[in-house]
C-alpha cells in the first residue's frame, strides 16, 4: 500500500483527480489518498465578524446555541465538499479516506502523514503569492515539518499551466 496525504484548500474538481492520480501511475503498489480539509472554527468566525462588526471592538457571544449552530454549518459544508472530493477519486478506482480538521492545517498534516504512514504529502490549493513569497504558506510550512516528499499543485490549473 502506496499511502499518499493530500491536503486540499475546498473541493476537488475532474481536472485536480485526474492530475492527482496521474502522478501515481505506473506505480505497482495500490494508492491511498487521505483527504484532509480544513474548516474554521466557528468561534473564530464570529469573533472576526463581530469585532467588524463593532468597528474594531471585541464582542464576546454568548449564545451557545449561535456558536453551535455555525459551527454545524461549517462542518456540514466542508464534509459536503469532501464527500464530493472523494467521490471523485473513487471514481477513478482509488482508495479514500477523508477528514476535516479545525486545527492548524499543517499539525492536521503531520499528523496525518503519521499516523497512516503516508509516502508524500501534497498540497493543492490556490495561488497565494505573497504567502509563498514570504515562506508562510502551506507547502513551504509543510516542507519545514515533514520527512516525506511534498508536493504543491495549483487547484483548478492543468499541470502545463503550472509549470515555471
């Protein structure tokens, strides 16, 4: 078993699957793709939006019904799109697992890439270039913390197109 993390910034589309399984082809072993997709915590979201809201005030909230209940709408949106991810790469006959996390993404990574013992870790999000410019974004993190191969492909862009 060829086990491969794959960190994703929100749904995979046709193009990403397929770019993703094309770069395991060839190999004798059966692939597996631990999906993992992080969400906001929903704390953290209305604790940003209120403070906007209250122009630059922090606002505590204290309905714990509120804070469940977006939080449930979070996760709810981020297991439909990981679903969907899944479906996809299963489609192509591959082995899937998936997780939503609220931690930092990057722990969330390594410690996926642990415990399931993966070969490589990719990471396929949108450009961020100042981010990347700056060394602050996932992959370059990722690359800091992890023994193992690390990837990072452009969501949504074909492989020519992310060529230097």
């Amino acid at each position: 078993m060829y086990d491969v993390a794959l960190l994703i910034e929100r749904q995979l589309t046709d193009l990403d699957a397929d770019q993703v399984v094309a770069l395991h082809e060839g190999l004798d072993d059966t692939i597996r793709y631990h999906l993992l997709l992080p969400v906001d915590s929903s704390a953290t979201i209305l604790a940003s939006s209120m403070s906007a809201l209250g122009g630059g005030q922090i606002v505590t909230i204290a309905d714990a019904d509120v804070i469940a209940d977006v939080q449930h709408e979070l996760s709810s949106a981020g297991q439909a799109e990981l679903d969907a991810s899944a479906t996809l790469l299963t489609a192509r006959g591959q082995q899937v697992t998936t997780a939503l996390t609220e931690d930092d993404p990057i722990d969330a990574l390594a410690e996926l890439v642990a415990r399931t013992s993966s070969s490589e870790a990719i990471i396929l999000t949108e450009s961020h270039v100042v981010r990347e410019f700056l060394h602050l974004d996932w992959t370059s993190r990722a690359k800091r913390k992890l023994d193992v191969p690390t990837l990072h492909l452009l969501e949504h862009v074909p492989f020519s197109a992310q060529a230097p």
